[in-house]
C-alpha cells in the first residue's frame, strides 16, 4: 500500500466512485453467477457416465472392464476434425492421460494439443483415459498389461504404418509408460514423456519442496490411513488439493480475482478449465500405496528395485524405443531434476547409453508451468507441433544423449524448403554434465531421503500392525462415500450449486447485470488501487510461500540429516555409495563384448546404401548433432536410391544403427572397406557423393572438422580425376511424398 498516500493527494474525477461502485458491484454478481455456473457444470460432469475434457469426438475401440483383469481404462479413436487428413502409411500416436486426482482428457482439452498437432501431421491418433471410479482388485501392473493389449490392438490396426505407435506419456501417465516400456519394449516406438516425475528425491535447494512432503508427514502410513478411511478407495481430490498447497497466492486469491477483475471476457476460459480441474476421481487404495510406496517416497523405478508379481524387474535400460523427455523449469510440481535425473541413476556415462542402444533426447522450457507443458497452446504449436512433425527424425538418430533446440526460421536460414512450420529442430549431442548443470542432489541429500525411505516403512508396519484393523473395522462405504462428499475442495464447488438457497437470487441479479453493463472506465483512479491492494495480497501469500518452503526444507534436512537417527535406520551416513543406484549387470558388458565381436565381421559387408549411411555419419560426427533438414534430405535416399526405397522406417533405423556401432568400434577398418562396397562405374559414384553433399549441407555450410572428413570420405570414393567440387549442391526443390517416413 506504500503507493496509497499519492494516489490520495490525486485529484480524483468526479463520479469516479459511484462509477467505481456500481461497476464493482455488478462484477460481484456477474462472478457469483459464473461459481453458480461452474457448480451445475461439476454436477452435470459429475453425472456422465464417462466424463473428459476431449475436444474431439471419439470412437471406443476397447473397453478394460471387459479384460480378463479388469480395469476401469479404455481406449478410443479420435475422429480427425473436417479438413484433417491422415496418412495410412504414418505411425499412430497414442495420448495416455494421467490420473492424478483429475479425469480424463487434457491431452486434447484444446485443438492446440498434443491430439491437435499430431492429427495435422497426418498421423491417426488413439487415447487411453479412465473412469471415476477403479474396478474391485485393479492394480497398477494390472493396468499396465491393460495398456499393453490397447497397444497390441493400435499396431494391428495400422499393419501398414511405418513404425510403432508413438506414445505419450503426460504427468503420472509418464512413468506408467516407461515401466510397461522396460516390461514389453517391442510395442512401442518412440516415447514422449511430458511433465512426468522419474526420479522422486531429485531437486535443488531452495527450490521445489513438495519432495519433502513424504517425510514430513513420517512416510506413507497417511496414505494408507486414508485409503481405509474411504473404505478400500483413495479420494483424488487429495491429490488436486497437494498442488493447489504449492501455490497458496494462485489457489486462494489470484484465480478467483483475475475472474473477477475480467469478468466480462474470462468466464468461458475459467469454466473450460475448471470442468477438468473439478473433475475428482479415485484410485484403489492399494493403487495408491504402490505409487506412494514404491515412487513419491521409495524412488525405486530409476533403481530398477519395482519388481512385478512373477518377479520381473522393472530396469529402464531394456528400453528401445527412443525417449522423449520434456520437462520445464517453472514447473514445481515435476522439476527438470525430477524429470531428467533418472539418467543418472541409470548411466555413468553417455558412452554407457551408447553401448545400451538408447537414445534420449530432453527439451528445457525456461518459465512454462506443470499444466502447461501439455495444455498450452503456445507449447502445442511449438514444442509438441515440432516432435509430432520430426518424430521419425528421432525415431533414426544413432544412439546417445541430445538436448532438442528449436530455432525459428528465418529468412536468412539456408534451405528453408526443406522445414515444415516455423520452427527448427536440432537435436544436440550432450553428457551427463549437461544434465548434473541443472542441478540437484548431492550424496548427503540422498541419504536424506532414503531415511525418510526407511521412516517410512517403519510407520506403515505399525500402521497396519496396531490401528488399520480398528479403522476398517468403524469405516463403511455409506461412510466413506459421505467424507468425500464433504472434501474441502468439492464443497468450493456444491455451496454455490442449486442446493443452496441463500443464492437463488443470482442468477436473475446477473441477468439484470449483463443488461445494464457499466464497466468503469481504465483510468479510473479506484481501478488502480484495487489492482494495488491485489498486488499486496499476493505478495504477502507468496512471502507466506517461501516461509513455508524454507521451514519445511530446513526441518527435512535437519531431521533427517541426523548422523544418529540415519545410523539408526541403517543409512550409512558416510558411506559414498548412492542408496539408489541401478545395479549393473556383467551379462550385459558380455553380450556387448559378443554384439563388438558380430560387428567387426560386419565391417566389409554391404554396397552402396551402406556406403552412404557410413560415411555419412563419419562426417556428421564433427558436428554437434542432427538437423530436422538433414532428415528431411536423407528421406530422397529411400525415394530417388535404388534399394533404400524398398527399406521401411525399421529397417533403415537398423541399417543407421548398425553402421553407427561399426564405426564407433573400429573407425579406420571401417573408413577402409568404403571404396570395396561403392560402385565400380566412376559416375554412378560421383552422383553417390553428391547425394551425401547434398544431405551434409542440408542445414548449412559444412565447417572446418566436417569439411576434413568429407573430404576424407571423396577420396575414399576414387573419382579419379574428376575432383570433388568445393561449391555447395542446390537443393532441389522439396516434394510433398504421400509418405513422409524415412
């Protein structure tokens, strides 16, 4: 309020209060009326049978509750709007939701979405999303089978597409994803991860506190309390409310005032969103306790210690498919530590990735929220817009770790031609440094968090020991079903319902209201200081924030930093061996030695396409990682070589491959059995080269490194006298193929 004292020595129009006044006061009816609205909305949401937030009409496929296990999942086709056509012969994508207290549809809650841009690319799209309510017994490695026969359905639907299904996994859906991946990886092409915590204790100081959450609280015996005080189901709405808590000054006033203030031009936005975000559904309780257990708490999944029922473990690494992670540094629910750690766990090397044959690839947003990373039209047109048009660009990028960087295009940008929107794609090559430079734990924070690992086992044994019987013993459904009614969040939405009386009056003061509309005007001098008072309100609920974070991180690590309390868990507190670190195995180092062994045999086999490939990406190694332009010249290779074009996506990713290992196992053998496999007619070997010109200089002039190994690789193609020339090869001008897989 320092600024009220001048704003009262202003002269002040006159009729600027009674101005002020009236257009306040109808502002005030107006908003009631729309809390009016949103309550018939949440009950007519409610009421549906299968309630989402779709934007697109859709077909039912499969429903799980017809599964010999049953789950209450589903998979549905989305119909292409008018004027969207899809290519048979593209990949399907395949949206999963995230059921995180909300329901189902926010991949596609806008036609700028995730659905949206696929669907433009030309690709058939499906979507799993689920019921309010879980089916008696249903599990998370119930539902993961459930989705692996959705994925099994999706392939035979499309046997002529050209490649797997890409699969995105939003939020909690991405680290389902990931675990029926590492347990079934031959259903899957490439996966999108957007949003989506793997690995849990991750973080940096001063920074993302909802990590401490779990041990604060003494571990997950509050979960399973809650879980038996619904009587065998876990309310979602608690979840909902654990995000509205990070962000007080939003949840308790800013939401609410930007309505108000904007009440004639925000209502429509405020109840779309709000149709999904009041859309409470539950989990089963044992549901629940795995994710609390064996995740949020427990930090399991990148250690490869979740083991299914026949004992199978989950390991990350038997992935194939290249992964997509998109992760954002204004999101505090799921941090870019939280996203991108759990290569760490897993690697100690990139060379360690190479020698597993994954391929990752992670984009960093600088400021967009958690919801907005697969709700923002602006991420949508951009981000996802540029995975959805290049996807088979990562789909055959040689093995390693890439940052993906979207430049836009400009003018002045060579071969423009060959880019589908706006933007740019480049994919990076990157360490693990680039990941440990984001930030996070060191060794005395993970010893932190594993203690509050074992606390927390420690609490649910007593829980179930001592007082679970008593609770399900004095809890029945009528009860149960009671206490979620009267949860604090779905009362925000029934006390301004039909069902209360006080407020039968609104909806005809409202109607009155829009009639006789008088806005005050912008420069009203009482506008500004109700924006002024705003201000401070949210100051002062973001400095309670920060209060709040900084106690809650300093209690963490003081309790459970304690060397005495650690020893007594059985944390060593100076033990340097990582709690939670992927074992490693010496059947794997073997079968890489055998796998060294079958290449090396392979080093003079193959002809021309082989040639190309090879060399290639000898000289591309000189540069820092692969331009979208480059794919789409690499995508003439199949159409204008005779024998690429007979190569589907799989086949010509493999042949990638094989000559990526073949050269990073023995480069000089490999560089020496090129000229054996090229033709024998001098001009069929100069157009060879001008092909692999043309499709170096794609996205630019070659620099100083690249341009020594092309030239390398010219003399390796003998042109005898014909010398290769210096000028950069014209791009001819780009075709629309019906097919744009490479």
């Amino acid at each position: 309020m320092s600024d009220l004292p001048k704003m009262q020595t202003m002269p002040i129009p006159a009729g600027a209060f009674a101005s002020y006044s009236v257009d306040a006061w109808q502002r005030w009816i107006l908003f009631l009326d729309v809390m009016r609205r949103r309550a018939e909305q949440y009950e007519e949401h409610a009421a549906h049978r299968a309630p989402h937030v779709l934007d697109y009409e859709a077909e039912l496929i499969s429903d799980a509750r017809t599964f010999a296990e049953p789950v209450n999942y589903g998979l549905v086709r989305i119909i292409p709007p008018a004027g969207i056509v899809i290519d048979p012969l593209k990949r399907p994508f395949v949206v999963v939701d995230p059921r995180a207290g909300h329901g189902p549809g926010i991949g596609g809650f806008k036609a700028d979405s995730e659905i949206g841009v696929a669907m433009k690319a030309g690709h058939a799209c499906y979507f799993i999303g689920f019921l309010p309510d879980p089916m008696p017994g249903q599990t998370i490695e119930k539902i993961a089978r459930a989705e692996a026969q959705f994925l099994e359905i999706v392939i035979s639907r499309h046997p002529e597409a050209d490649g797997k299904p890409c699969v995105i996994g939003n939020c909690q859906a991405g680290w389902a994803v990931m675990m029926l991946a590492a347990l079934r990886p031959e259903l899957f092409g490439p996966i999108i991860v957007a949003g989506s915590p793997l690995a849990y204790w991750a973080g940096v100081h001063g920074q993302n506190p909802m990590r401490y959450s779990g041990g604060l609280l003494g571990g997950s015996w509050l979960t399973a309390l809650f879980g038996d005080l619904g009587a065998g189901k876990f309310d979602g709405a608690w979840l909902v409310q654990n995000f509205e808590n990070q962000n007080p000054a939003n949840t308790l006033w800013t939401k609410q005032y930007n309505l108000y203030s904007k009440i004639d031009t925000e209502a429509e936005r405020y109840l779309g969103f709000e149709r999904w975000w009041g859309g409470h559904v539950t989990l089963n309780a044992e549901e629940m306790q795995f994710i609390v257990d064996e995740l949020f708490i427990g930090n399991k999944l990148a250690a490869g210690e979740i083991r299914t029922s026949d004992g199978t473990a989950v390991d990350l690494r038997t992935i194939r498919s290249p992964i997509v992670v998109f992760c954002s540094k204004g999101d505090n629910i799921t941090p870019p530590q939280q996203a991108l750690d759990w290569i760490l766990d897993l690697y100690d090397s990139v060379d360690e990735i190479r020698s597993l044959g994954q391929t990752i690839v992670y984009v960093v947003h600088e400021k967009i929220g958690h919801l907005g990373i697969f709700v923002s039209g602006g991420v949508a047109r951009k981000e996802h817009d540029e995975f959805a048009s290049n996807i088979d660009l990562i789909d055959v990028l040689p093995p390693g770790l890439y940052e993906a960087v979207l430049e836009p295009k400009g003018e002045a940008m060579e071969h423009p031609e060959l880019v589908t929107g706006e933007w740019v794609m480049r994919c990076e090559r990157r360490t693990l440094e680039d990941i440990r430079s984001l930030g996070g734990n060191d060794m005395q924070d993970d010893n932190r968090f594993a203690a509050a690992a074992r606390l927390s086992e420690i609490n649910l044994a007593l829980y179930r020991a001592f007082a679970q019987p008593a609770v399900k013993a004095a809890v029945n459904p009528t009860w149960a079903e009671t206490m979620r009614r009267l949860h604090p969040l779905r009362l925000s939405y029934e006390l301004f319902g039909p069902s209360n009386p006080f407020l039968a009056w609104v909806q005809g003061a409202a109607e009155l209201a829009r009639e006789d509309r008088r806005p005050a005007e912008a420069d009203n001098p009482f506008l500004a200081l109700q924006e002024q008072v705003s201000g401070q309100i949210v100051e002062g609920l973001e400095s309670w924030r920060k209060m709040s974070e900084k106690l809650a991180e300093e209690t963490f690590g003081a309790v459970y930093g304690s060397p005495a309390l650690q020893a007594a868990l059985g944390v060593d507190p100076q033990s340097n061996r990582p709690p939670r670190k992927a074992p490693k195995s010496m059947l794997t180092g073997a079968l890489v030695e055998a796998r060294t062994a079958a290449l090396r045999e392979k080093i003079p086999q193959g002809g021309p396409l082989e040639a190309l490939v090879r060399s290639l990406l000898y000289v591309s190694k000189a540069r820092d990682g692969a331009d979208e332009r480059e794919f789409e010249a690499i995508r003439r290779i199949r159409r204008d070589h005779q024998g690429a074009s007979r190569l589907n996506l799989s086949a010509f990713k493999a042949l990638v491959r094989e000559q990526y290992y073949i050269l990073l196992n023995d480069e000089t053998a490999a560089l020496a059995a090129i000229p054996a496999m090229l033709p024998k007619e001098i001009d069929e070997r100069r157009a060879a080269l001008e092909v692999l010109r043309g499709v170096l200089e794609a996205s630019g002039a070659l620099n100083d490194a690249a341009a020594e190994r092309f030239q390398r690789v010219s003399e390796l193609f003998d042109l005898g006298k014909g010398k290769v020339s210096s000028e950069p090869t014209p791009m001819p001008t780009r075709t629309a193929p019906r097919n744009r897989s490479a």
